[in-house]
C-alpha cells in the first residue's frame, strides 16, 4: 500500500514552453503532498507544500509564478513549471503520507531537462 | 532551524562487510525519522521508519536505531551485497516536513 505515481519519468523540452508533472496517490487520500528538486549529488529540497482545495505554501526562494502547483483532488496533485529555462533542468520528486502515523511516499521521480 | 548532517559522504567496502551509517540531528522534537534508499536517478524507497516513541526498528538485514535526546540515529547494514549500493538518506519529520541529510554514498564492492 501507500504507492505514489509520478509521471512523466522525464521529459525534454525547448526553452520557453511549459511543463506539467502529475503525482497521483493511487491507494489513498492525500489531503496534502510535497514537491521537492534535487541537484545532481546533492540531497532533496523541499519547494512546496500542496494542499488539497486551497493555495500551495511555497518555500523560501521558490518562485510561485514559475513553479505552479495544483491540488484538485484528493489524490492527484501538479507541478507545471512555467517559461521553463535551462537552468530550470532538475530532478523533480513528489512525496505524500497517509493519514496516522506512517512515514512519507515518493514518486518516482521526473527528469526535466530544458534545451 | 532543523539540520540534518549523515556522516560519512561517501563509503566503499568489500562484499561482506557489516556496516553503519550515521545520521544526527540538532532539533529533537521530531515526529519520526525516516531511513531511504535512492539508486541512481530514482526516487526514494523507504527502508524503515522510525517513531519518535520507539528506539529501533529492523527489516532483514537492516536495523535502523534512534537516540532522540542526543539527537542521532544509526542504519546498521548485516552482511553487505553488490545490490545494497545506492545512496541512503536519513530524514526528520517535524512541522508536517520531512528534513533530509546530505545523504551517504555507499559502494559494496564484490
């Protein structure tokens, strides 16, 4: 159980255009999920927070407008990277928890790179 | 502020070997501390998690303890494999986020 899909796996796109990622939780609820970036070695940085049905909290730094984030329902949740620049390439991981005390579910994992 | 620091960055060690991975942290009011496995260019597969009640936790050849008040934990690996290299991250979870460390590269050589 508490299996998170994360699509695509990676994707290439031209500078300028924009990229959406979904992150569906397949066998439960998640009223919240998290999108993190990591850099080639480096660890996982958390950008926001997804809440279901209301406004994304984002982390220090983190450009709302270029990072935009939606949570229309209980289970899936998508992070649409905006004017997307080559600086923006990056391995971007979605997580979420099922409710109690249970630890956290990652996606995948999707390879953005921005030629 | 939460920092999470896993000593060593990077380990290599022979087929076999017993093993252990550090992991402190400088806030103990977590909620959990959570154990991951990340192969080249995936996501996180969690190995063990453990409860901010609880001291330690084991799954095969992984046992994954927690000192809460002096702010550390312990992944102990039985009899390394080939298959056991990846890089193991440790994560705190406090204020509805999880904390990463930097992560220790392992390599088991056969």
């Amino acid at each position: 159980g508490a299996v998170v899909s994360q699509h695509p796996s990676w994707v290439i796109c031209k500078s300028g255009t924009s990229v959406k990622i979904e992150c569906r939780s397949l066998d439960f609820q998640a009223t919240t999920m998290f999108w993190y970036r990591q850099f080639p070695k480096q660890s996982l940085m958390l950008m926001a927070t997804s809440n279901e049905g209301s406004k994304a909290t984002y982390e220090q730094g983190v450009e709302k407008d270029k990072f935009l984030i939606n949570h229309a329902s209980l289970t899936l949740s998508t992070l649409t990277v905006t004017s997307a620049h080559p600086e923006d390439s990056s391995f971007y991981i979605c997580s979420a928890s099922p409710q109690g005390p249970y630890g956290y579910t990652f996606g995948s994992g999707t390879r953005l790179t921005v030629v | 502020k939460q920092e999470v620091t896993q000593i060593p960055a990077a380990l290599s060690v022979p087929e076999g070997e017993n093993l252990v991975l550090n992991c402190s942290f400088t806030d103990s009011a977590i909620y959990n501390l959570q154990w991951f496995r990340q192969d080249p260019g995936k996501g996180l597969t969690s190995l063990l998690l453990i409860q901010s009640s609880q001291r330690e936790q084991t799954s095969g050849r992984l046992n994954a303890s927690l000192d809460k008040s002096s702010g550390r934990s312990t992944l102990y690996i039985a009899a390394s494999q080939p298959g056991d290299s990846a890089t193991y991250l440790c994560a705190v979870s406090q204020g509805g986020k999880l904390i990463f460390g930097q992560g220790t590269e392992l390599s088991v050589k056969p």
